[in-house]
C-alpha cells in the first residue's frame, strides 16, 4: 500500500470527503516528507517512517 492509500484506509468511516482532504493536507504540512513520497509503497520505508 502506497502512503496515501494507508491515510485514506484510515480515513474510511469519515463521510466528509472535504474533511479528509483537510486532514490529509494536515498530516503532509506536518509530515512534508510524505507528501513527496505519497505514491510510494510503504513497505519500501525504512521502520521509522511507516
């Protein structure tokens, strides 16, 4: 699973799509890292970064 495939897994019982996009846009303002490698697949990150 890519990194945005496992925050929007998390994000399944959010009917609010808005919302999630919200929070997406959080944790990658948080986490910008992430929001270059969101296609990645996560199991091909080092165990701190999953």
């Amino acid at each position: 699973m890519t990194v945005v495939e496992n925050l929007e897994m998390d994000a399944y019982t959010v009917a609010d799509t808005a919302r999630t996009r919200r929070t997406m846009e959080q944790i990658f303002a948080i986490v910008p890292h992430l929001a270059q490698r969101w296609r990645q697949a996560v199991g091909t990150m080092s165990d701190s970064e999953q």
